[in-house]
C-alpha cells in the first residue's frame, strides 16, 4: 500500500530548531519523528511512500536515501524553484502537493494515506481502512476524542450519526465547540479525489479541499479511533514527547543504548566519572562525558558528543549535540540547541546575546589542547 508524507512545511512554531533541522528530522531521543511514523506504516502493510519535501529537504532525503534501510521504497518530490544558481523552496500546499506528484507519475492508483510528518502515532490502519471502504468514502479523516477544554488547540470536526463530515471549526472555545473530535492530520483517499484538487497553484486539505468535499455532497466520512497521537508541533510538545520517551510511554518505542544504572541509559563511548550524580530517566549519547560531581537528574535528555563539566546541573532539560555546559551552570525546564536556549515555554533566549555563552558553549569551538576528548 502507498502512503505519501507531508514534509514541506518550515516549522514555525518550533523555530529555532527548524532553522537548521526540517521538523520532520526532529528526533524522538535519537529517531527521527518521521521514521517512527514509516516504521509504524510498515507494521500496517505500507511499502511504498513519496515524501513532499522544500524547506531544508536535503537534511530529509539525505537520511532516509530509497528507504531500503527501513525495508521500504521512498521517493521524494521538491516543491519549490530554481533562481540562479539556488534551489529555493516553495511548499504548494498539502492538496496541491499531492496533485503535483499524481500530475507528473501517477502514483496514487489506488486507496492511498496521507499524514503529517511530525507526530509520533500508532493507529490501527487496519481498523481505518475497513471503515472507508464500509462507507465507500472518497475521503476519510482519522479523528480523534480530546478532552473538551483542549479542543481550542485543534481543528474539530463534525459529523453525522453515520460519520459523514458536515462541517469544520478551527480552534474553536470550548464553550463553541460543536464537538470534541479534532482532525489529526492523517487521512486515507481514493484517486478520484484529484477531481476536486486544481491542477495548478497551492491548496490546502484541510482549509480547502475538505470544505470543497463537504460542499459537492461527496462521500467523506470520519472515523474516531483510540490511538497514541504526539503532535510534535511546537517546542514545548518536543520537551514532553522526549518526556514520554523517557519513562517508556511511547507505544512500541524502546530507548536506544545500554542501561548502566536504573534508568540511565547511554550510547556508545560515554564516559561518566565516579562522583557524578546521575538519575534517572536519563539517556546520554554518544561520546559524551559526565565530569565528576556534575549533576543531570532525569527527565534528562543529553545528545552526542557533549561535556558536561563538574558542578554543572541539567534537571528536566534537553541538551542538543556537542554542546559543553560549564561548571556552575544550572539548566531546568530548558532546551539548549545550538547557540539557542528555549524554555518549555517556547520563549527562546540566544546564549551569546544573553550573556550565557561562558557558561553554555559548543565543544567543537575549543582547541584540541583544551579538548576534554582528545
């Protein structure tokens, strides 16, 4: 069965890491979102997928490559234009990139799904598919029950005792919420769809092709499922999917690396030094060193390639890739990426500007002489 993705989207809402990752790459620990996505899909009988790709998408295509590591076939399809000698990317819209890729190949030949590429999920196709072909839908949205005064985070969705879509509210309060259904973003289609998707320009589903089919009287159907859905959609959704991950909450994700104490787990090459005081949920990448006397108590994510010197403290915080947190720094509640500190907030303070960067800094930028790693 074939699947497509949609990841062309720049990510706003979790800038400043999607500056330099697209937010598909984010990781879950050390996945990627969008490989537990494709591994999940595979479990359901998914074998063929194209990926919309724009901003930052060589971080994308460059990892997953034709797929063959994770047992599947991938593709990819640039949304965007060549001016000069740069490639600048230029997304088209969900509806519209699914109507470039079936214009230029015609991929879509038979019952396909379609998904965002940044929550981590474990939904029952099986369950989904049986409900679309029942209904003879053209279109199917997989929904979702929240609690009713979440739903002012959501696009709700309304329907008939029989589970044909009738209307849509964005973000409604909860006092008008006309139900507490939302739309997760995943959605299965037949190729018929494309007779309500313009041939060219960008469209939307969920704003455009959706209200369309509402409109026309078409077969389009939702269906509410119970299922694992972790929208990775802003900064401080990151912290608590990292959270998750930690204390083993995520459906059928296991915590990379070895456990050496309870609830510490680390890569490969990690030196912790006796008099470190570390607990757990904890995972700490590769090459990493844990001075003595530094203290990261969990939840506690700390990547590759990272020193954390002696009397320094990490508790409940995230810590990106070769960064060095000096001696007498403390981090809580906060997110360190780059030159970039983010609380679970979303607010970001820029460590050089702050007058942070003595204390938070980037391993690579100090001389191999002065390398705890040499």
């Amino acid at each position: 069965m074939k699947a497509m993705i949609l990841a062309a989207g720049k990510g706003t809402r979790v800038q400043p890491i999607t500056h330099e990752i697209p937010k598909p790459m984010i990781p879950v620990i050390n996945q990627p979102v969008m490989e537990l996505i494709i591994s999940h899909l595979k479990t359901h009988g998914f074998s063929d997928f194209i990926v919309n790709v724009s901003h930052l998408a060589q971080h994308i295509e460059d990892y997953f490559k034709d797929g063959s590591r994770l047992g599947v076939n991938m593709a990819y399809s640039w949304e965007g234009h060549f001016d000069g000698d740069e490639w600048v990317g230029q997304a088209m819209g969900s509806a519209g990139g699914m109507r470039l890729i079936q214009d230029r190949t015609g991929f879509f030949d038979s019952t396909f799904a379609v998904l965002c590429g940044d929550a981590v999920i474990d939904v029952d196709f099986s369950e989904a598919l049986a409900f679309h072909r029942e209904k003879g839908s053209i279109a199917t949205i997989i929904m979702k029950q929240v609690p009713r005064d979440e739903v002012s985070s959501y696009g709700v969705v309304v329907t008939d005792d029989d589970g044909r879509v009738e209307s849509f509210q964005e973000k409604p309060a909860p006092e008008e919420a006309k139900s507490d259904v939302v739309n997760t973003g995943i959605y299965i289609f037949e190729p018929e769809i494309f007779n309500f998707i313009p041939s060219e320009g960008e469209y939307d589903i969920g704003s455009e092709l959706f209200p369309a089919l509402v409109e026309a009287g078409a077969p389009f159907y939702g269906v509410t499922l119970p299922f694992q859905w972790i929208d990775i959609g802003t900064t401080p959704d990151l912290w608590d999917a990292t959270e998750m991950a930690l204390n083993n909450e995520i459906h059928g994700f296991t915590i990379p690396g070895e456990e050496v104490s309870p609830g510490v787990y680390t890569g490969a090459n990690v030196l912790i030094e006796e008099g470190a005081d570390i607990k757990g949920p904890v995972y700490i990448g590769g090459s990493t060193v844990i001075r003595k006397d530094a203290v990261v108590h969990g939840p506690a994510l700390i990547h590759s390639g990272c020193v954390i010197e002696s009397d320094a403290e990490i508790r409940n915080s995230i810590v990106w890739h070769h960064t060095r947190i000096s001696g007498g720094a403390t981090l809580d509640m906060k997110i360190v990426f780059g030159p970039h500190c983010i609380d679970f907030a979303g607010n970001v303070v820029h460590l050089g500007e702050g007058g942070f960067d003595w204390l938070i800094s980037d391993v690579r930028s100090k001389s191999v002489s002065e390398s705890p790693l040499k």
